[in-house]
C-alpha cells in the first residue's frame, strides 16, 4: 500500500445531514482538532448525507488551509441511492464510466485533486473484474487515484478483483461485538495477500445495546477500566489494534473529547490474557 494512513481513521458519515449535520465552520474547526492529534485520514463514501457531506466536507476543507499532502481521503463508490438522486431501486453499479465519473465527482466535492484511497462500497453480482481493474488503471494513471481496494467484501469477492487489479484494502465490519472475521478466514487472507483491514463501527454495539452480550462486556470492561485508567471505548480500540493483521478502527464520533483520546489506544498495550478475556465474554463462552 503506498498510502500511509494514521492509526485510527476519522469517518465522516455523522458529520452531514445523516446525523450531526455540522456547519462548514465546525466541520473546518473538527478537522483541525483530528489533524492536532495525529488523526490525518478521512473516510468517505459518495452516499453519505445523501450524496451532501463529500461537497459540505470538501467546503470546509477549501477553508481549512490544511496543507493536502499532510492529510489522507479515502472515499467509497458503487451504491445508487434512491435518495438523492433519481433512481427507481436501490442498486450497485461498477461500470467502468461509472467508477469513473463517481471518483471524479468525489474529487470535485471535495476539492482534491486525487483520492489517497478508493474503495468499492459493497459488493454486487453483477460486477465485472475487468471492467472495475480497466477504471482503476485508468484512474491511476491520470493521478486520481493512489490505492485501491473494496469494503464488505468476503474472501473470494475481493480474490476475484485481486486476479485483476491490486487490491490494497478492505474495510469491513469488525469489534469486539462483530468478530466473525477472525474466524472467517477475512483477517487471515488480509495478511496473506498484503491487504490492510480498516473497521467500520470498531466499538460495536457495546453502547449501543442493552443485551446479555453488552452487559457482560460492559461488566468486564468495568474492571479493564481500573487496571488501565483508560476509557472503555479506548480499550475497545486497542482490542482491535492488538490483532496482527493491523486493523484501522474508522472511529465516527464528533466528540472533540473523544477524538482527543482516540489516540491513547494506539499507545496502549492490552494484555493477552484482557485480550482474550474480551472475546470470551462477547461469545459468552470460553474460546473453541
């Protein structure tokens, strides 16, 4: 992968119109306050906000004055809402004009030149290999594009891309609450073939649900909280950093207080035995 990006990822899919909907001027002070505390890639999607927070982004941006070369974007393409444009069904499209276009039109939205990483949303039945290796080749050679490589895609889906083009990264669904990767072979394969795991939604449902699995989670991070002296997400974090495939948690909070300890869990080193003691409480039962 030739694009360096920094630990932990800051997801924008919260900042627009899907849920915090931030002005241009707090998305310009949030970026600064992310960038302040070595947290230098962006994580995009055209869909976010209904096809508005790559453009409501890329204005704050054009304000920031943060030098371009010291930060990262990453964006995803490939999902045809109905909201937001005129479309009878949800769908996927990954023609080569369409990548294509949906890369130039990120590049617009978010006044850059070029996208550090692209990635292909979710994967569809209809996609052909050649036709998505012919738009990445393309793209990078006219600059517009650095890496390449696909979200939410199992094994085999990324292989068959993999025989075409090279394939640099697959965010995917992993947390302490969401581990099925690990056992999958997705995390395996990752490492055999060079392919850099990002995470999406890396605390899991641990705040997020009242159930038999987040209650004894919460219980046991309880505990980890006194050992550590570290907040319970930031030891969720470092859950995920301790794997050996090199897992990038996509943290999604606006919490300026939360974004200046995400950090920490880059800095903390989670011990074997806690680490299992994670696992085994969000299956409920001892490790196979």
């Amino acid at each position: 992968m030739k694009t360096k990006l920094s630990p932990i990822v800051a997801g924008t899919m919260n900042w627009g119109v899907w849920d915090k909907n931030l002005s241009t001027s707090e998305m310009e002070h949030l970026m600064h306050i992310c960038v302040e505390n070595q947290i230098s890639s962006f994580d995009h999607a055209d869909i976010y906000g209904n096809y508005t927070t790559e453009a409501d982004f890329g204005k704050a941006f054009g304000q920031s004055k943060i030098d371009r070369n010291k930060i990262q974007f990453i964006s995803k393409c490939g999902i045809q809402h109905v909201n937001g444009r005129n479309n009878a069904i949800k769908h996927y499209d990954y023609s080569k004009d369409y990548i294509i276009w949906s890369v130039e039109n990120s590049l617009k939205n978010l006044q850059t030149d070029y996208l550090d990483v692209l990635l292909l949303h979710r994967p569809s039945p209809l996609m052909v290999a050649d036709e998505v290796a012919e738009a990445v080749a393309k793209l990078k050679k006219e600059g517009k594009i650095i890496d390449f490589g696909v979200s939410n895609f199992t094994t085999w889906q990324t292989e068959l891309l993999r025989q075409k083009t090279e394939i640099n990264c697959n965010q995917i669904q992993f947390s302490a609450t969401h581990h099925d990767a690990m056992l999958d072979g997705s995390l395996d394969y990752m490492q055999l073939h060079n392919i850099r795991p990002m995470s999406w939604n890396p605390l899991g449902t641990v705040f997020r649900e009242d159930i038999e699995q987040t209650r004894r989670l919460k219980k046991l991070l309880a505990q980890l909280v006194d050992k550590y002296h570290f907040g319970s997400d930031t030891i969720l974090l470092a859950w995920i950093l301790k794997h050996p495939a090199n897992v990038i948690p996509v943290a999604g909070t606006v919490n300026i207080a939360r974004i200046q300890a995400l950090m920490k869990a880059v800095e903390m080193d989670l011990d074997q035995l806690d680490w299992f003691a994670i696992w085994t409480e969000s299956m409920g039962n001892k490790v196979p």
